[in-house]
C-alpha cells in the first residue's frame, strides 16, 4: 500500500508540477488598510480557488455579537461538500485556551493555585532539573510555556487514534510518556518555549482536582455553557454533516515523506492535494477539540466580554483580566501570557493563538480594547493562515 502511494504521489508531482507553479506563484496579495469586505472576499476567493487552501470558515465577534460569518471553497472537494461558517475543522492548538480557561476556572473554585508545584497535585512528575538550586515548576509554567519541559516534536504525529479506536486516558498517556521528556531544557520561569508536553501535564492536573476525565470537564464547563453545540472531543451526530477533511497540497516538499510519517491519515488523492481520512488526537489537552468557528466565536465573544455570554459566565473577570494582562513573559517581538501570545498591534493590546497540525490550520486574533475578534478555520497546515487572518484585520470592522 505504501509502495502504490508512494508512485502515485511522484506521478501527480510531475502531472501537477506547471499548474501548482502557475496557480502558487500568482496568490494574491494582501489586503492593505481600509479594505472592503468586497475586497476581502475577492482576496479569499482567490485563495480557495488556487487551493491554498481548499476551503476556509472566517467568522468576525465585536461587541459581544457575530458581526461576519461566511464559508469559502471546499470542505471536502472530492465529495464536493462547501466550506460554510459551521463546518467542523480540527483546532488542533487553539484547544490550550480552553485547557487554560479551565485552569483558571478551577483556581476561582479554589481547587488550585496557579502558584502550585505540579508535584503537589501529580506525585509522578518527576523532571531532571537543571541545578540543585532549580525554582520548581509550577502550573503558572505550564501555562506560560516557561517550564523547561520539552515539546514532542515530530512524535506527536504518531499520537492519534482512528475513527472507531478507542479514547485515550490522558492521565495514563502522561504518566507514560513523561520520563522521555523529564529533561527539563532551561531553568523555570528563565524564558518561554512552546510545550504541548506542557499542557499535557495541565490536562492530568484538571482530572487530577475534578475526577472528571479532562474531556467531560470542558465539555461540562466550557462548551455547553456556551452553547458550543458543533464543537467536541469525538464528531457527534450533530457534526457529522458539517465534517472537513483535511487536506495537504501534492506539490509540497513535505508530501513525500507523508507516506512514511503519517501514512494511515491518507484518504485519497484528489485535484491538488491529498484529503485525510478521519483521525482523533490521542492528547486531547493540547490539540483534541474539533468544532466549527461560529462555536469558537462563542468562546472569543465571551471572553471578550469579561467571561461571559447570554447570561452564562465561564471566568471572572479577574481571570480574564489575568489571562490577558499580567504575568508576561518576553519572546522576541512579542510576549508569552497565559495560554495567549501577545503582540503590541501599532499601540493596540492583540492577543492570539494558532493552531496546526496534519489537515488543518486555524487562528484566533482579539483586540481586547475593541472587543474585536476574528476566527480563521482553514484545512491545509501549508496555507499561512497567520498571513490570512492579517488581511481580514484590514477592513474596518
């Protein structure tokens, strides 16, 4: 079966080669300032027509309402399902602002302290430190990606499972994997770098002070008290109808190494790309959500509205005034918060976070002063959704 893959892929290569050049070479540019949104879906058009990507889902929050929400090109080009504002993509990462927002939750509940050593709450972290007079990581690490603890790296592409599979207990995935990465790479609280490892950890936290599983509690206490009916952990009967594939373009450097590395998400190969079949996360804390980008808006809406929305408050505003505003830590030319990248926007507060992985790739930008938030579900890791997002911010909304 790979050897078949393996030949067909070099085959498309080469049948592609002048039409993929043709088609990536003339993407258009950017938007400047003061774009209309004429303009906007101009510019969008012509990126789901060239497939770069496929298909995409942008939803727009101001004042506490969905302002903008519209669907362009393919959720599923070979089965020839459109792209709407309620079609279900993978978050990938964007599921550690709800990990974080449950942290903070269980903090206001008096559960934990941010200030805590991880150890107080799971006895079997146990990490090399760097010297004997190390500080000791605590869960405000792990929110901030100042730990020390490694990323997985490529290994987390082997860490999914197969429609039909069963779940995987986080506690127990954690547990199992932690001593490969026990090393920790730089004294806590030093500086920040990104760990899914990290909030791996934070999910055995949450089952650890809840004796929920990580999955039932956000599902209790995040989703549906937003009424985020389109978004869980596995496709639900209600999500089926609105499922992306994902998709990887053919000519892409990283194509022929997919048989290898990730052979059993391929679907098939169709047009321009590759479509993947259906695959769950086995680490749910980091990157398991699976949901549409109106039901993300819910959540930027509610956040940007002090933790609540139609009557129903998932943080106080003093957890989310702590989530957007302190404990920052400096990286390059822009801040690490909690969960939240933060950027000064010329003189504007932006916070965002990003999400990809193999099939999809997805954005979410708020400018707190404003009350302005964008949400940018895309399924093609390659398109640069960061660069996407950038041009919707253009129009004067």
């Amino acid at each position: 079966m790979k050897i078949r893959k393996w030949k067909i892929i070099i085959l498309a290569l080469g049948l592609l080669f002048v039409e993929a050049c043709s088609c990536w070479h003339s993407l258009p540019e950017q938007l400047k300032e003061n774009a209309t949104i004429t303009e906007l879906e101009t510019y969008l058009n012509a990126l789901v027509e060239c497939g770069n990507p496929p298909g995409m889902s942008l939803v727009v929050v101001k004042d506490g309402k969905i302002i903008y929400e519209k669907g362009f090109g393919w959720a599923d080009e070979p089965r020839g399902i459109a792209s709407t504002s309620e079609s279900v993509y993978h978050w990938w990462s964007l599921t550690k602002i709800a990990t974080a927002i449950a942290v903070l939750q269980l903090k206001e509940q008096g559960k934990l302290q941010l200030e805590d050593s991880v150890r107080k709450h799971l006895p079997y972290f146990n990490v090399q430190y760097p010297s004997a007079n190390s500080k000791t990581v605590t869960i405000q690490h792990l929110l901030t990606h100042s730990s020390g603890l490694p990323d997985a790296g490529w290994r987390i592409i082997g860490w999914i499972h197969h429609d039909g599979e069963p779940s995987v207990n986080q506690t127990a995935l954690i547990e199992k994997v932690l001593p490969d990465f026990s090393t920790l790479e730089f004294e806590p609280g030093d500086h920040t770098q990104y760990s899914n490892i990290g909030y791996m950890v934070l999910g055995a936290i949450i089952e650890k002070v809840t004796g929920q599983t990580y999955e039932d509690y956000i599902r209790e206490r995040v989703l549906k008290p937003l009424s985020m009916n389109h978004t869980d952990f596995l496709y639900t009967e209600e999500m089926e109808p609105y499922e992306v594939a994902g998709s990887h373009p053919i000519f892409n450097a990283m194509t022929p190494l997919l048989p290898v590395i990730a052979g059993s998400y391929i679907r098939e190969i169709s047009g321009k790309h590759l479509w993947m079949e259906r695959v769950y996360n086995d680490q749910t804390p980091p990157t398991g959500l699976i949901g549409s980008a109106t039901d993300a808006a819910r959540l930027v809406a509610a956040y940007l509205n002090g933790g609540e929305l139609d009557g129903h408050r998932i943080l106080s505003p003093a957890s989310i005034s702590r989530m957007t505003r302190e404990g920052y830590i400096k990286k390059g030319n822009r801040w690490q918060g909690i969960g939240w990248q933060i950027y000064d926007d010329k003189g504007q507060l932006m916070i965002k976070h990003s999400g990809g992985g193999p099939g999809f790739s997805t954005e979410m930008q708020l400018y707190p002063e404003k009350k302005l938030g964008f949400v940018l579900f895309t399924n093609d890791v390659t398109c640069e959704s960061w660069k996407i997002i950038t041009s919707v911010t253009k129009v004067n909304w």
